[in-house]
C-alpha cells in the first residue's frame, strides 16, 4: 500500500456518467484499506427513493441542495474513497467544498464522450438523459471545464478500472 500524504485524509472522485467513478472507487478503496461510498446510493439509502425519482418529485434544485449537504457530511469522515454524482459539480457552492475542504483530494476521471456512452450502453432505463443525445452532448462539455477544476485529473479511456485505481495511488505517493 502507498502511504498517504498526512494531508490527504479522503479521496473524492468525479467525472462524466461512464467515467468509472463506481467501478474504480471501491478499487482503490480496498488497495487503501479504506471504506468507499457512492452519494448517489447515500442519497438513495436515506430518501429511500431512486435519483430519478426524487428528481420527478422534487425538481433538480432540491436533489442538488440534498446531494450538496450529504457531500458536506460526508466530507467529515476520514479514510473515505467518494464517488459523486456526475452532475455534483456544476453546484459552485459544492465545487468550492470539494476543492477546499482540508484533506480531500479531488479527483477527475475524464473520458470522452465517446467512451462514456460506449461504457453506459444498456443503462438506458435508469439513466434516461441517455435518450436526449444534443442535450447530453451539452451536459457533457459543461460539464468538462468543471471537471477539469479538481486537484488531479486522470485520462481513463484506455485504462482497466484496476489500472485507473493504481494510478491514483501512484499520484498520491508524489503528491
């Protein structure tokens, strides 16, 4: 196992649906002996509703201030692997906590488009702004730019999951 950086006491990862935030999350989080939660299942777990769901009810502004506040406690723990819900970031109020918060180290698992929808081909019926290619095409290049804002970004397209956990911890042994 790297040792740590003392500072670096939880690891946030963000990035584009299909960028492998919940596949590489848990591997990493067991090369650090470390737990790993997803805020999306966090936020299931305590609406007790899908996203989807909570979003048809409630609108995007609220699904936003709950994700903003479960980060926010989240971000209280040490020793955590995060992944976060690919639209986290377009929150400023969210973003500023991630990239200030002392001992977390933001990182951005970026993959292009391409590769995203290749890796959430059949996910159609729980991601359902799959369907609207202009607007996720959109989505996806706002978005960009506010990936790119995190203290590490790691280009994912031709790296295993197992690759992509390795070199995150390999980044953290030099930063």
């Amino acid at each position: 196992m790297t040792s740590l950086s003392p500072q670096t006491r939880r690891i946030v990862l963000t990035g584009f649906m299909g960028s492998g935030k919940s596949t590489v999350g848990p591997l990493l989080a067991k090369r650090l002996a470390w737990p790993f939660l997803d805020t999306d299942n966090v936020i299931v777990a305590e609406t007790g509703m899908p996203i989807h769901e909570f979003f048809a009810r409630h609108g995007e502004l609220a699904f936003r201030l709950q994700e903003r506040e479960t980060i926010e406690r989240l971000l209280a723990r040490d020793s955590l692997v995060l992944a976060l819900g690919g639209g986290a970031i377009e929150t400023e109020a969210t973003r500023k906590l991630l990239l200030s918060h002392p001992g977390t180290l933001l990182v951005h698992l970026e993959a292009t488009l391409e590769t995203s929808l290749a890796r959430c081909s059949g996910t159609e019926a729980t991601r359902p702004v799959l369907a609207d290619a202009a607007n996720l095409k959109a989505r996806y290049e706002r978005r960009l730019p506010l990936y790119r804002t995190a203290h590490l970004s790691l280009v994912v397209d031709q790296l295993t999951p197992e690759e992509a956990a390795d070199a995150i911890r390999r980044a953290l042994a030099i930063i």
